[in-house]
C-alpha cells in the first residue's frame, strides 16, 4: 500500500466530475509528485485519459453502491477508509480548489489518527444545513458546544481506532442516509477519537478567505461550497487564477 496520497470521489452530475477534475489536476500543478485517485461512480471517468495526469481512477459499479439513494456522496465518504490505496488518505471535496503546496497538512497526524479543520459554525448547536430531526437526535446524545468539523478536507492514517470509527459513523449515517457531518460528530463521540486540528487556511469559502488573506495568511485549500459547482461559479474562479488546468480538463473531457 502507498504510504500517503490524496482521493476525491466524484458522483452525482458531470459538474462534479469536472469540479474534481479541476481541483486535482491544480493541486497536481502544486505537488507534482504527490499520488492521487480518484473514485467515481460515472462511467465517463473510465474513458479519461487520467494516466497522462498522473492521476489513478477506481470506476465503482452499481452492485457496490445502494440503490435508489440520492446521497451516494456521503455514502461513499463513509466507506472511503474500504476504498482508498494509501496509508495516509487526504480526502479533497470536488468544490475544493488548491491554492499552493499542502505538504505541510501530513504533519498533522504526529500526534493524533484524524485531522480536520473546523466548520466555519463550529458548534453542534449552531449546525443548520442539517434537518432539525437529525440535529435533535444528536444533541441528544452529546453536549450541544460539541466540535462540529468539516468533512470537505479530511486526513487519516488507516489503523484500527480509524476502522473502527468509519464503521460507527457508517452506522450512525445510516439512521438519516443524508447529510454526513453529524452521523461524524456522533461516531467521534461514541470512538472517543481525538482530533487534531488544522489551521482554516485548509479548508475556508472564499468570503472567510478575505479576512485571512488581508491579515497576511496564505491560503491553501479553498472550498467553493454552496452551490458554486452547479452555478459554474468554481469553474470561474479557477479559470481565474489557473486558465491552463482548465484548458487541459477541457481536453480531458473533450478530446476530440
């Protein structure tokens, strides 16, 4: 198994497939060496040429997803420690789009199995994309000034407290089969896992981007949540700043 490396999972629409395209061929302009696969569900990705970006494809058939679910997303998110090649796995969202070298992020398993950022309302009680049902259930559970992390960037090592927690938060997901963050925050109680956690500068939307960048922080991984997918939004911010990976990814889809 390769030691380190970094996986998206791409379903749904070919938006997403071309969103996590465009993020992994900008972190490949930043980390040339760095392995990265990609796990999707949409037939396209078996004609890409993902070999001459030096980037591996896992095709998942229909037998190995469940049926007439529209959260394969979060389903697949929950299984990624079953699907990713590496001992260290940095899970990227497709929405995410790097802004410079993340070699640094893999010093953040020194000291604990799991390392995540903060969601921008960081509080379980203050969660509110999540339905009221499930947010309920939760603070039910556990105390409401609870850690809520964003799953849009996660690094972990696969060993068996790591096991053992995506398992739970299989299970924990399955109550509701939606949204993933508080079937998480849930199975992190229920595993007692620490941690560790990473500077925002890895995982903020670019209207948080602006506060940090005028106090002199420098950005790596910013995340276009909210719709910026769809809206084409993401594809105009990267053509922004990266009009040659949007070119190629252009290419890629569009050989001919």
């Amino acid at each position: 198994m390769i030691s380190q490396g970094v996986v998206y999972c791409l379903t749904d629409s070919e938006a997403y497939l071309e969103a996590g395209l465009i993020s992994a061929l900008t972190l490949r302009r930043f980390e040339p060496e760095l392995p990265i696969a990609i796990i999707s569900n949409l037939p396209q990705i078996k004609s890409i040429d993902l070999k001459s970006q030096n980037i591996s494809a896992r095709f998942l058939n229909a037998n190995e997803l469940p049926k007439n679910n529209a959260f394969i997303s979060r389903y697949l998110k929950t299984h990624l420690i079953e699907l990713s090649p590496y001992t260290e796995t940095l899970f990227l969202d497709a929405d995410i789009l790097p802004c410079a070298e993340i070699s640094d992020l893999w010093g953040y398993l020194k000291n604990a199995a799991i390392a995540m950022v903060k969601d921008r309302l960081p509080l379980v009680e203050m969660c509110d994309h999540i339905s009221v049902e499930e947010k309920n259930y939760t603070l039910a559970q556990i105390p409401p000034n609870s850690t809520q992390f964003n799953s849009g960037v996660m690094l972990w090592e696969n060993n068996s407290a790591m096991q053992e927690l995506f398992k739970q938060w299989q299970r924990e997901w399955e109550i509701y089969q939606k949204q993933d963050q508080l079937a998480l925050v849930r199975a992190l109680h229920h595993c007692q896992i620490t941690v560790a956690e990473i500077p925002q500068i890895y995982n903020v939307s670019p209207i948080d981007s602006v506060e940090l960048i005028d106090a002199g922080q420098k950005i790596q991984l910013l995340h276009c949540w909210g719709g910026m997918v769809a809206s084409g939004e993401f594809r105009h911010i990267a053509n922004s700043r990266y009009p040659e990976v949007i070119e190629r990814v252009d290419w890629l889809l569009h050989p001919e």
